[in-house]
C-alpha cells in the first residue's frame, strides 16, 4: 500500500513527507564501480570491448570491424512494424517536430551605449549520440523524442544506439529511426554503447553530445564521461504528481498514477487531494486496475515501496509540488489555472481533467525527456536548444576600445594578472 500522509490532520505529515521525499529510489555504489570498469575498458579497448560486453550482456554477437550485426537490420525489422502503428508514429512525429521547430532562438547583434558592437550566434552541434532504451520495454517514442530536437537544430551526425538483446529490436523503433533521418545505428546498449559514444570504438567516431534515458548503469556512465562530452541529463526512475479534486472519476486518476508505476520498480507515483474519501477511492482503484496489468509486478513494487497520497488543502498544493519538483504533474482541479501559475518546479505541466500525462509521453509535441529526482529545480526537459550552442561576439573599434580600456586594465590589475592589463595597455598608444 502507498504511503498515507494527512497533511489536514496532522501537522507533523509535513515533516514527514519531505523526509519521503528524500529517500533513495534505485541506483547505488555498485552501478557506478561496475559503470566506471566498463567505460574504462572501452575508452582503452574500443570496440573489441564493445563486441565482449554485448556478448556477455545482450548475448548478440557483433561484427569487430563494423559494430553490425546480421540479426538486426533496421530496413527488416522496420517493414514488421504494424501499420496502425506506423500511422502513430508519422502522427507524434510531425507534432513533435512542430513544436520543437518553434524552440529555434535567433541570432542577435547590436551596438551598445559605449559604440561596442556586441553580437551572439547560435549554431548546432557537430554530432550527437541517442541513446534508445531497451531492456523492460523498447520505446519508439524515445526516439523521435531525441532525434527530431536535434534534427530541427540542424545536427549533421545522429548516431543512435540500442541494445538488441539476441537481436531483438522492436519493429516499431526500428520504423522511427529510418522516419526520422537514422542513418547511423550499432545495436550496443549499456555502460559500453555510452563510453564507445564518448571515446570511438571502431567505426562509431565519437560524438560531441550524448542524449536519452537509460537504466541506472547507463546514468552512471553518462555521470562519468560528462566534461569529455556533452550530456541532457542525468536521468532516474519515473515520476508523476496528480493533484486533484473529488470531482474527478477516481479510475481516471488510479489510471495516471499507475502509468508511471509501470516504468520501473523504482519510479513514483504521488496524489495529493483534499478530499479524504476520494483518496480512498483512488487507492481501491488503483489496487483493482493492478490487477489486470500486464506490468502488475512492476507497478505494485513502485506503488507500494515509493507510492504516496497526500491529504492536504488545495491552498498547499503548489507548495507540495514544488518540493517534490516532479518529472510530471497533473492540475485535475476546477481552476487549474492558479496552480500553473503558482508552481515554480516541474518538468511538464498536465492542465485539466483531460489531460492524462500519457499524452505528453507520445502526441502533444512536448518532450518527454524530463528532469527527475528534483532536478527540475534547476533543469529542463530537453529541447532544441540541447542541441545548439551560442557564440558571442565581439566587435571593438578603436572609439570602443578607448571607453573600455581603462575599466579593463583596472579591474586586471587588482586580480593580480599583469599580462591582461598588459595586453589593454599595450594598445593604449
């Protein structure tokens, strides 16, 4: 059973709830020492490496020379693909495409009071890594929502990469790799797909930034080679908070919070509402809809282990969700309005009694790649801009230089740097 919190009735359920909040879900010591081996061995290795761990894991032999392998072929496995399914693809991807193209910044440039003429550029990225997951489920989705960002910034290289355990690749990924322009692909997941991403392996070329989610070995791994490339996010276990009102059929509301729970032993679900006998008929719900899920052992660890409710006013809502900071967070409330405005920390809003948290996973537009475990505190879902990178630029005449100088040498010379001030006051005459 999920946590219970009452908020209304007792005060100290505040205390207690923000040290729920802290508790560890997933990932330990033994993912990263087992991670940093990995990634050790391929940056020394390469793709010899990368052949061995994907032996061993994913029990699907590669090719050395090419990181190929004759049991998974896009182009096949793509013609597989349902065509109701291929329809929803070319659906989502066209959204999805759409509302990232209106992400694109502009250049600027202009001239200062001082007669400086300041100026930025934005330009794409050279050449990404995807990393699609596998393993407890393959997402499509997961594709589109990492390429087509970078294919709208304009990034020439997309490499993805996907484990195939004994080649098994869904069709249906396979069709939104080719849908989005993939023409780069090794079948290699893991510690080892992400440190062949960084450092070569082969024919895999390294690339300038690594993007997508992956378990917790692949988190670490990204951690470790961050700063010798470029990475989203340091992605953890799913989360949902559902705020809602007794207005709403409680299946409905049992129905988005399990949509999570399904993700991984790990992930969270949260419901606050100020109606008590509505919460328990969210938790009946819940526990009556467990039980013809075909992810039921998965969903019933995150619910009863990381699952919560909490009774609490609607006037402290917005205070609630903004400690949790959750990945997703549904307003299923009469004037949802007040919380978008209020709520300062999440990764995706769910505005109104229609709007299920599923939808933003595959057809709104938005990006499902969010910020997790509080981290949407200080980060954003990905984007666009995840794939750009600006330039300033700086163009002084010799009127500017005179209106800049003297502040420039000034402030060198008080941290101690003398050839800065040197290189000002050099030109001075």
């Amino acid at each position: 059973m999920a946590r219970r919190f009452n908020i209304l009735e007792n005060a100290t359920d505040f205390d207690g709830f923000k040290a729920f909040m802290k508790e560890p879900r997933g990932g330990g010591s033994l993912d990263v020492s087992v991670a940093a081996n990995i990634v050790e061995d391929v940056k020394n290795r390469g793709a010899v490496a990368v052949v061995e761990y994907t032996t061993k894991f994913d029990k699907l032999d590669l090719n050395v020379s090419t990181l190929a392998s004759s049991q998974v072929d896009l182009e096949a496995l793509a013609s597989k693909c349902p065509e109701n399914v291929k329809a929803a693809i070319k659906f989502a991807a066209k959204r999805i495409e759409y509302y990232h193209a209106q992400q694109m910044p502009s250049d600027h440039r202009f001239v200062d009071d001082d007669g400086v003429d300041m100026a930025w550029r934005w330009g794409p990225i050279d050449a990404v890594g995807l990393y699609v997951p596998g393993g407890r489920a393959s997402y499509p989705s997961s594709v589109l929502m990492n390429a087509i960002p970078a294919k709208v910034a304009g990034v020439k290289r997309m490499v993805m990469v996907a484990p195939a355990p004994e080649g098994n690749l869904n069709p249906a990924v396979a069709y939104a790799a080719l849908t989005v322009g993939i023409t780069e692909f090794y079948p290699i997941g893991g510690a080892q797909a992400v440190a062949a991403l960084a450092y070569g392996a082969g024919p895999l070329l390294p690339v300038d930034k690594i993007v997508g989610p992956g378990n917790a070995f692949v988190a670490a791994a990204k951690r470790i080679v961050f700063g010798d490339v470029g990475i989203d996010t340091i992605a953890g276990p799913s989360e949902i908070t559902v705020v809602a009102d007794g207005k709403n059929d409680p299946a409905w509301i049992a129905a988005d919070l399990l949509s999570q729970c399904e993700h991984d032993p790990a992930a969270q679900s949260i419901l606050i509402t100020s109606d008590q006998g509505f919460a328990e008929k969210v938790e009946i719900a819940v526990k009556e809809q467990l039980e013809s899920l075909s992810t039921q052992a998965t969903a019933t660890t995150a619910w009863e282990n990381h699952g919560a409710i909490v009774i609490a006013p609607m006037d402290r809502a917005a205070q609630l969700v903004d400690i949790i900071a959750p990945e997703h967070v549904e307003f299923a409330v009469d004037d949802p309005e007040e919380l978008v405005d209020s709520v300062r920390h999440a990764g995706a809003m769910f505005v109104g009694r229609y709007g299920p948290e599923a939808l933003g996973d595959y057809v709104t537009g938005s990006n499902h790649v969010l910020p997790t475990s509080g981290a949407a505190r200080f980060s954003s879902g990905l984007s666009s801009l995840d794939f750009m990178k600006r330039t300033s630029i700086q163009r002084i005449s010799v009127e500017a230089f005179a209106a800049l100088s003297e502040a420039a040498e000034t402030l060198a010379i008080a941290e101690g740097l003398p050839a800065h001030a040197n290189s000002v006051s050099i030109r001075k005459n």
